[in-house]
C-alpha cells in the first residue's frame, strides 16, 4: 500500500522495511494516521509545512495514549516527503 500509492509516504525519520502503519484512513483514500517503526510513534498531521509528527516510543509522557497524538508531549514535526 505504501509503496503503491502516490498519496502515501514513509516518514524520513523510518523506512520501508521498519514502518508500521497501525491506523489506516476508512475513506475512499487509504492513507495511514498513525504508524510506528522500531523507535518512534507517528502522526499525520496533513500540514503542508510538517506533514506529520513524531515522538519516541520511549518516552515520559503522563497519559501517554499511541492512538491520540494530543497526548504527546514534545512530539517533533517531521521533514516531509
């Protein structure tokens, strides 16, 4: 699906080989939402300027929820596609 679609991208931070989309778009596009690899947990944003944002999944973050990305505290943006 990653590589397929023109849409989707693989955060710069990841690779094809480690990322992990874990929350997929249901709509008539099929884009992922969230995703992780072996270091960090990531979040499209749709902002131009900071497409998505990410945090480790190590982290001290009190309420720390991988599925609401208003729970990660000092989550950085991303370097686009």
């Amino acid at each position: 699906m990653l590589a397929m679609e023109h849409d989707n991208f693989i955060p710069a931070e990841s690779s094809i080989f480690s990322f992990d989309p874990y929350e997929i778009n249901q709509g008539s596009s099929s884009y992922w939402i969230y995703g992780q690899d072996r270091e960090n947990y990531y979040y499209f944003s749709y902002e131009p300027t900071a497409p998505y944002i990410f945090i480790p999944k190590v982290n001290k973050c009190q309420g720390f929820d991988r599925l609401n990305f208003k729970t990660w505290c000092d989550a950085k943006h991303g370097r686009g596609k």
